[in-house]
C-alpha cells in the first residue's frame, strides 16, 4: 500500500506540473513497482488518472488556464476514442502493449526537444474545431489503450496549431483528461480490467500533489519544464524496454 501512495503522490505531481494525467508514470509503476501485469496496469492507470486530474483542473481553472471551447471540441473526440482504445486494449498482446507504451514515451521526449511559439489563439474555424475533435479522438485510443490521459497529444496540439501558452494548453488538456478518464474507466470496469482499490489509492494520494504541481507549472520556465519531463520519459521508457528485454531472454 506504501507503495501505490508513493505512486499517486509522484503521479499527481507530475499531472499538476505537465498537463499530463499522471498516466505515463502510474503504468509503468504498476508493472515494475507493483508487478501488475501490463494489460490490467493500463485500466487501473487510467481509473487512477481520474482524481488525479480532477485536482489538477480545479488548480488550473482557478487561475484562469482553462480554455473551455477548446476542451468541448477535443473532449468530444476523446470520449468516443475512449471507446475504441478500451475494446484494442482487449484484443492487443501484452508485449506489444508494452513496447507501445514505450515507443510513446520516447517519441512524446524528441517532441519536448522542438521549440514551438505561443501567441494565444485565433477565432475558432469549422476547420480548426474538426482537427480538435480528430486530436481527442487519438487521444481517447490512447486513453483507453495505453491508460494515458492523452495530454501527450493535446498539449503540443494546442501548442503547435492553436499558438496557446502551455499553462494554457496544460490546464486545457486536465479539462480533457476527467470526461475521457470517466468514460475509459466505465469500459474496463464492465470487462474487469481494472484494479479500483489499487487506482482509488494512487489517485488519493495524488490529489494533494496535484495541487502543488500546478503552481509550480505557473512558475516554472517553459524550457526547464519539457527537459526535466523529456528526462523522466525517456528514464522511464529504457527501464520498460530493458524489463522486457529481460523478459524475453528467460
């Protein structure tokens, strides 16, 4: 139980600081913290993401960096891609879920590496509402799929195509991450693929963290911030695939 608090203090942390649901640390924890296997880790990640986030919003919409249209039209896609992931997420090999996660978490640090500018945003068009929905569509696969919260995807997206800061784009992104946690969780409770005690204890725990997460997000240097997480990913990406490496060997 000590074990799972520590996860949900260090998950909720980094979903107050990155904008992430806290999924990308919470998975491989499970599996090499806990030894939970890789398909049940994904589910229960995901149902941990959701009181996680939920604090992480609460800090970000009291400053302000919540940008409510924005979130609808992403969160529109993320529910229903939330559907799919979660029935992938049945069909797919353990390994190749795994190798998955990781390929993620690598292509996610390269991604932190590349500088992009940020003016605020334009009048919504038809065209940028239909690339926001097809954005929470990814998103919600990998929600469901992966048991990430999907900021991964969102924030750059609102980075890159929208030009909004990334506090901006960060508390957006938690805005996301509760309805797509919400529904990806109902999906692997009816097929049993997630572990609510184990989840209800690493998203408690993360609450408290998640608070103080987001006002150091507010103060932290955009280009300290993506390193120290582009550092963290890829640590947590080699561990994954060294653990499966080994695990093929024998």
């Amino acid at each position: 139980m000590s074990r799972a608090i520590t996860v949900g203090i260090a998950a909720g942390f980094l979903s107050g600081v990155f904008g992430v649901g806290g999924g990308i640390l919470v998975v491989p924890a499970l599996v090499l913290v806990l030894q939970m296997e890789q398909r049940l880790a994904h589910g229960t990640s995901l149902a941990a993401v959701l009181p996680i986030s939920v604090a992480s919003l609460i800090g970000y919409a009291a400053s302000g960096d919540v940008d409510w249209p924005v979130a609808l039209f992403l969160a529109v896609g993320a529910v229903s891609g939330a559907v799919l992931g979660t029935k992938l997420l049945h069909v797919l090999p353990q390994r190749l879920l795994a190798f998955a996660f990781a390929g993620l978490l690598i292509a996610t640090a390269v991604r932190l590496f590349i500088p992009f500018t940020s003016e605020g945003r334009d009048d919504l068009t038809v065209l940028m509402a239909i690339a926001l929905v097809v954005a929470g569509v990814i998103t919600g696969v990998l929600a469901g799929l992966l048991g990430v919260g999907g900021g991964i995807v969102m924030v750059p997206v609102m980075v890159v195509l929208l030009g909004l800061p990334p506090v901006l784009a960060k508390g957006t992104s938690v805005a996301v991450i509760v309805p797509t946690a919400i529904m990806g969780t109902w999906r692997n409770r009816t097929k049993r693929n997630a572990d609510l005690r184990t989840a209800g204890i690493v998203g408690v725990a993360g609450i408290v963290s998640a608070f103080a997460g987001t006002a150091v997000s507010q103060r932290l240097g955009d280009r300290l911030s993506n390193v120290l997480f582009a550092v963290l990913l890829s640590a947590v990406a080699a561990k994954m695939l060294f653990e499966q490496r080994q695990a093929t060997a024998h």
